[in-house]
C-alpha cells in the first residue's frame, strides 16, 4: 500500500490514457487517472475490474482472485 498525492505527471499520463482508449473501450476519467498513477510510479494496479484495464499495456494490473 502506497500513500501518494496525484500530480501533474499522473494526470498528463492518464489523459494521454483516456485520449487512446475512450472511443474504442469507454475508459472512465477516474480509471485513467488511477492508472497513469500506477504506470508513473511502477506501481501494479490491484482491481477485481479486470475489463476496465486489460487493454493497457504498459500497466501491470492484478486481479486478486
């Protein structure tokens, strides 16, 4: 568990997210921000929404069942 405070390196990251994936999966704007988050800082991104991420590939997604 990491305690972090968004910045304008996360949210540029999921802009650049939603920007590629709204049209083609419907991506929400929360969803890109927690991703560009997970992605800057290398972090994996734990979520039983496997649908909401699977298609970003530089992002290390687990699903924990």
């Amino acid at each position: 568990f990491h305690r972090a405070t968004i910045n304008a390196e996360h949210i540029a990251k999921g802009l650049e997210i939603q920007y590629q994936y709204f049209l083609s999966h419907g991506i929400g704007i929360l969803d890109c921000a927690l991703a560009g988050m997970a992605i800057v800082n290398r972090w994996k991104l734990v979520s039983r929404n496997a649908k909401h991420y699977n298609f970003i590939p530089e992002l290390e997604l687990v699903v924990p069942y």
